[in-house]
C-alpha cells in the first residue's frame, strides 16, 4: 500500500516521458490512498492543461478497486499543519511543499505509507519515497 500526490497522477494523465514507471508502481502497489484534496487539485491540474477528457481519464484511473480516498481527518489535518510549519511555502525550507503537497503528506505521515510522487519537493522532507528514479 502506498499514498500518491498530484505530481505522480498527472505524469500518468499527461503522458510524460516518465509516466510508465509511475503505472508500473501503482499496479504493484495493489492499493493507493489518497487525499480528498489531492482528487480536487489533480482535477484542477488536468481540467486545466487538457480539459474535460483529461477529468474523465483521471476519474477513471482513480478506480475504487485501486484507490481509497481519504477525506482529512483530525490527525490527517494535524499533520498537515505540522507539514506546513517544517516543509510549507513560506517556512524557508527547501521543500516549499504548497497546500495540496501538505495534505499528500499528511496521508502518507499519519498511515506510515511510502508516497508516490514526481519532482524533489517531498524529497526534501522525511517521508520515505514510494518510488526512487536514477
């Protein structure tokens, strides 16, 4: 089981040159979790680069037989604070994770989940890395 940010969902969705080893990490993964907020900003994300058909895609892909999305409870929203103080825009620190960053990162935090994602930001902080790209 591991937990997935927004970045990993749209190198699926866009077709990146790297958006098979992100495939391929969520069919081993078996189940995903992800936050509600997550769902909204990877909605954004693709409604605004390609439009409707790319909310169809990423509905589809977020099948319940794969994904579990989880609204931000109490200890998800704590977490999520904490990710904001050490690792958020405005903290100083490198990571500069922005408001949906801190709620991937709570989900991953607060289930001890590997987080699937692109880039270096989450990198930069604590939590383990679902997938490593040399």
């Amino acid at each position: 089981m591991i937990a997935i940010d927004t970045s990993a969902l749209m190198a699926i969705i866009l077709n990146e040159p790297d958006h098979l080893q992100y495939l391929s990490r969520l069919k081993q993964a078996r189940r995903v979790v992800i936050s509600s907020v997550s769902v909204v900003e990877a909605r954004m994300v693709a409604y605004g680069r390609l439009g409707h058909p790319a909310v169809v895609l990423l509905d589809d892909l977020l099948s319940p037989d794969l994904f579990e999305i989880a609204p931000p409870g109490p200890s998800d929203m704590a977490a999520a604070w904490n990710a904001f103080v050490a690792f958020g825009k405005g903290s100083g620190h490198p990571a500069n994770l922005n408001f949906g960053d801190i709620f991937a990162y709570a989900v991953a935090k607060t289930r001890t989940l590997p987080l699937l994602f692109k880039g270096d930001d989450f990198s930069r902080t604590d939590i383990e890395p679902a997938l490593v790209i040399q």
